[in-house]
C-alpha cells in the first residue's frame, strides 16, 4: 500500500468514526440536560434516577438503527421517573423524536409523533411545541441531506455524461483525421505512380530527370507511410473517404478572411522561414486555427485575434490568441478542443489552451515536422 492509499484509509476511517463520536457526544449532552431538569427545583440529588437517566442515554446510541425502539424505551423512562415521583424532562424523549423523523420514513416518524405528543404533555414531561419542533428540525434536516444526495448524483450523472460525450467526440474526429488522412496518401500514392511513370518513360534517354523523379517519389513515399501509420492509430472501423481537397497553410489566408468578414477582426503572422511541410502537419494545423478562430467568434467576444505560424527545424508552432472576456472554449456540446488534442496526438506533439496570464484564451500547438517514431 503506498502512501496515497495510506492517506485514502485513515480518512475513511475518520469518516467512519464520526458519526459514532457524535452520537456518544450527543447521548453524553442529553444526559446531562436530562441530569439538571430532574433536580433544578432542589429536589435532593439520588442515583436512582441518575441511573435511569444514564441508561436511557445509554439507549441513545442505537437511535440510527432501531428508532422507534429507542423512542418508546425514552418515553417508558420518563414515566418510570415520573412514576417514582420526579420531575423528569423529556430531554432523551425529544432528542429520540428528532432522531426519528431524521432517519426514518416521513410516515413512520409522524405515526410515533402523534402519540408521543400526546403522552409527554399528558405527564406534563414535555409541552407539545417542543416535541413537534424537534420532529420538524428531524424532518428538515432528512429532506435537506436528501436534496444534497439527489444534487451530488445529478452532478455525478452529469460527469458520466460528458465523459461519454468527449468519447464519442474522439472517436468521431479520429475518424474524421483518418479519412482526411486517407485523401493525403491516396493523393500521394497517385503522384508516385505518375512519377514512376514517368521515370520509366525517361530512364534511357534522360536518366538525370528519372533519378529526380524518382528522388520525389521516394520522399514522397516515405511521407505516404507516415501518414499510414498514423490512419492505423487512428482508424477504428471503415469510413468512406471523401474527395474534396484537403486545405493547406496556403489556404490560411483565404481562413482568415472569412472570419474577417464574419466580424472577427484577426492578424495573421508568420515567425521563420516557411518549409514544405507533410500534407498531415498542414492539415491538422489549419483545422486548429480553424477551430481556435471558430471559439472565439461565438465565445471570446474578442476585439483582436493573432494567429501565429513559427517555423522552426523539427517543428510548427501555431499559436492563436484572442483579448476577449469569454472563456474562448466551446460551450455545453461542444467538442472542439477535443479534436484539437487528438489531431496533435496523432503528430506526437503537444497542445496548451487555457486563459493567458496577460488576458485573452490562448491555444498554442507545437507540432513535429519529421517523421514521428
């Protein structure tokens, strides 16, 4: 067992022992009320009903699991005391009453209450404002924990819901990637074969121009089994391919013009000198900044939006910032983040969104541009 473990056990204990502390705190404080109602009038303190009065806290101790029980043995112990000449309170009665209505069915509580508030004012042990307030404070406390118990399972309920609604995200934009990239390597397999085409039809009259092509139809091979694998991790059934071109970073521009016009004031930047990037990075770099500007249009209500592209030598970075007062994330249903995060992990890069110190939500990717192994 290691530490945590530990640590989880020693509180489920404590949380055990609680209500057996409380219990022995409580029946020790009715006892003692009980013990100064029988002799405030100066009546010569005696054990005898010291005694009964002890027992019947003693009793007190099982009032969570036989209530009526204890409830009827409270009330036998006040006419005993009152039997034998005393005045007793009826501080272990109300005390059982309250405890009664607490953890017990409201129509067994309110069966046992009528009587009981009949025998104690008959007595004259308790007047019925006591008895019936203590059931009432019982009743309330029992539907209040109800009405926490019903709030912690809708929100547990609720919990398991979006768990399985970001489930069901995933496994829909897996394969969503894995049918864009389907149309990268059917693309790629397409330009091999023309390539080795022609190579073939040049090989003995311009072997230098067969040897580049089939240079280009080698990277262009190797970038098609990148890209397999990744279909391979990604892929969980059959999906037909689409046959509309996938866009690329060159498509950025015509990206944020579109949002421009829908109201999104966004500037578009660009840190490093650009490269000829897989057909995969591309794709998956303009779905995020697609994303990351399609959040803060409905949830930023930014006045600025950057959009930044770094080119480094083993990696893209994209960076989307907004200076709006919204969360920039999708609201309820919403599964845009998600898809995010699994076209990144699909690269083998890393993802960061969130609110930005300095204001505004940020979403900053960082992916590969090699091979990811």
């Amino acid at each position: 067992m290691n530490v945590a473990e530990r640590i989880g056990a020693v509180r489920g204990l404590r949380a055990a022992h609680r209500p057996v502390l409380f219990d022995i705190a409580l029946a020790a404080a009715t006892v003692f009320v009980e013990v100064g109602l029988l002799f405030n009038d100066g009546t010569e303190a005696v054990p005898l009903p010291i005694a009964v009065t002890v027992l019947t806290g003693a009793v007190l101790l099982a009032r969570r699991r036989f209530g009526v029980t204890v409830t009827a043995v409270t009330a036998a112990s006040a006419a005993v005391l009152a039997a034998a000449g005393y005045s007793p309170g009826g501080a272990p009665a109300v005390v059982a009453l309250w405890s009664l209505a607490e953890t017990r069915d409201r129509r067994v509580s309110l069966a046992v209450l009528a009587p009981m508030v009949v025998f104690l004012e008959a007595d004259g042990i308790c007047s019925p404002p006591v008895s019936i307030g203590a059931w009432m404070l019982g009743a309330y406390l029992q539907t209040r924990r109800r009405y926490v118990r019903a709030v912690e399972e809708r929100a547990a309920t609720l919990e398991r819901e979006r768990e399985q609604l970001d489930l069901i995200a995933a496994q829909r934009e897996r394969g969503s990637i894995a049918r864009e990239l389907h149309d990268i390597v059917a693309h790629s397999v397409t330009v091999m074969l023309i390539g080795v085409r022609g190579a073939r039809d040049v090989l003995e009259t311009e072997p230098q121009v067969a040897a580049r092509t089939l240079e280009r139809v080698e990277a262009s091979a190797e970038q098609s089994l990148a890209e397999l694998r990744r279909i391979l991790v990604l892929l969980r059934g059959r999906h037909t391919a689409e046959t509309r071109p996938q866009p690329t970073l060159a498509d950025l521009d015509d990206l944020v013009a579109g949002y421009r016009a829908a109201g999104l004031p966004v500037r578009l930047e660009t840190a490093g000198e650009p490269l000829d990037l897989p057909s995969g990075v591309e794709l998956s770099a303009y779905r995020i900044v697609e994303e990351a500007l399609t959040n803060a249009l409905k949830h930023a209500g930014a006045t600025l939006v950057t959009v930044r592209l770094g080119y480094g030598e083993a990696d893209l970075e994209v960076r989307v910032h907004d200076d709006g007062t919204g969360t920039g994330e999708p609201g309820p249903g919403g599964h845009g983040l998600v898809g995010m995060r699994e076209r990144v992990a699909v690269l083998g890069g890393e993802l960061e969104a969130g609110r930005s110190p300095g204001g505004g939500f940020r979403v900053a990717a960082r992916l590969p541009i090699g091979e990811r192994t």
